[in-house]
C-alpha cells in the first residue's frame, strides 16, 4: 500500500497478504499543490464510499485493488502524463505476479485489450481528475464491475491515457483457481456484463458471498 504525501514522490508504508473476501478497491488522492497530509491522502472501500472522497483537496484520484503495488515516482508520472496528453483519465499497464508463465500472458492480453477498447480494471491502477470523475458519477453502488462501468461514463470525457509503466499486482486468484478458468471466467462475466447481466448474480458466479 502507498500513500502520497505534500505532491512528494509515492512512498511505500505497507506492504502485507491481503487475505479478504474480494480486493478492496483502495482510493488515493494525489496533489499536484502543496497541502496538508490529511488532505492528501485518502483510502476508502467503494462499495461504501462510491464517490469522490470528501475530505481530500487533491486534483486527481487513483484507484487501485489492495494487493496491487504501484511503481516508484507514480504520482509524477501519472500528474505529468496527463498535463501533457490533456486526457481526464487513464490507467498503467500490469504485470501479474505468481508462479505460473501464463501469468504473463495474461498481463500483456489485459493491456492489449486496455489500449483497445479504453476500458480499464483496479488491476490496473485507474487514475482521474477529481472533476471527471465527480461529472461521471463516481462509482456505481455494485458488487462487480464498478470499474467497468466508471470506464464507459469517462470514455465520454475522454480516451484514457495508458502508461507503459506497470503496476504489480497478485496473481494469487488466478493460480488458486486456475490461470485458464479465471481467464475464461472473467471474459464470460464481462460479456454477460456487457448484455446487460445483473452485477449481483455475476458477483455471486465470480464467488463473492
């Protein structure tokens, strides 16, 4: 887990086995002012706090899953590329850590697929303006796919900017369960998502209780 203190570089303050029922989908404000630590730095589960957080004064939020590391000078990178590139919003590529080769692969076919389609995960350390992402609603209130859904309401603001520089995140899930199960899994929920399926029953399928 990182945190962003006074716009200074990201510094690592914790870094233990996320052992919870689902990744819980961390919120980070990151200033490009100075400002006071308790305004800079913010962590908050969506599923209670779908909006942006409040007490945080910074200019652009990012969103990551628990057991998702971001890579060192993040705050520049991602406060620089989107200065530079005039975007709203955008993501970092990843590389899923674990055991099995295919994990790899797997990595390179979600960024692929990022870059083509504009639609990003919490894998994937989303990052937006704090006004984009307050005039696309925040996130929905459900179970699963609250990503996706934030993604498709910020490609009407703009395409998201994709960083070559990767985040790392568990593989954990994926070994667990199978590389090749979890992969078709996740495809099948998001095309079921994507006809219009009920979160709360594709939640149930991907084993949230």
């Amino acid at each position: 887990m990182y945190l962003a203190k006074d716009g200074a570089e990201l510094k690592e303050i914790a870094h233990t086995e996320v052992s919870l029922r689902n990744p819980i989908l961390v919120g980070l404000a990151v200033c490009s002012h100075q400002a006071d630590a308790s305004d800079t730095v913010v962590f908050s589960d969506v599923s209670v706090e779908a909006q942006a957080p409040p007490a945080s004064k910074a200019d652009v939020l990012l969103f990551l899953h628990a057991d998702t590391r971001l890579p060192r000078h993040a705050d520049h990178v991602v406060l620089t590329g989107l200065e530079r590139s005039g975007r709203a919003w955008g993501r970092f590529d990843v590389k899923i850590e674990g055991r099995s080769p295919l994990l790899l692969l797997v990595g390179r076919l979600m960024n692929l697929r990022s870059r083509l389609t504009g639609i990003a995960t919490g894998d994937q350390a989303i990052f937006v303006r704090r006004d984009a992402f307050q005039a696309a609603g925040g996130f929905a209130e459900i179970p699963l796919m609250e990503d996706i859904a934030l993604c498709k309401r910020l490609k009407r603001v703009s395409r998201p900017l994709c960083l070559s520089e990767r985040v790392v995140t568990s593989g954990r899930r994926w070994e667990k369960n199978g590389v090749l199960n979890t992969m078709v899994l996740m495809w099948r929920l998001r095309l079921a998502y994507f006809f219009g399926a009920d979160p709360n029953e594709l939640a149930r399928q991907y084993g949230y209780e």
